[in-house]
C-alpha cells in the first residue's frame, strides 16, 4: 500500500488538501498517462495529477495503524 502527501491543492480545494496524506489506489492505466488514483475528501476514488503529489513509503506499523484508522472511520 502506498501514501501520498498532497503538495497542490490548486483548483480543488473541496477535494483536496494540501499538506494532507492520501491513501493511493493501485491503477496502472492512470499512472501510464501521469495521474494517480486516490481516496479524496469525499471518500471517493478519483484520479489527479501525479505532480499534485509526493508518494510515500511508509514502515508496515505506521501503515497497519493508518489502514486501520481509515477503515473504523467508514464504520
């Protein structure tokens, strides 16, 4: 699973925000033609602009406890 730190929120401040984690969606089809699929502010999946973004690594803890905040917050 990969993160991904907002760094432009340009023209979409209801959907994003800048400076915030976003947990990135695996689409090969988006990233061929430079956009990266995440969860926004909505709690849907829509595709942005790469260069919105920085993707991030992150230890398996850290990522395990984000995993599980993100899924009791849709409880």
């Amino acid at each position: 699973m990969k993160f991904a730190i907002c760094l432009d929120n340009e023209g979409y401040k209801a959907s994003l925000e800048a400076g915030k984690l976003y947990r990135v969606i695996q689409d090969e089809e988006a990233a061929a033609h430079g956009y990266i699929k995440i969860t926004d502010e909505s709690g849907e999946d829509y595709v942005f602009a790469a260069s919105r973004f920085h993707v991030i690594e992150l230890p398996m803890t850290v990522e395990k406890a984000l995993l599980s905040a993100i899924f009791q917050n849709k409880q």
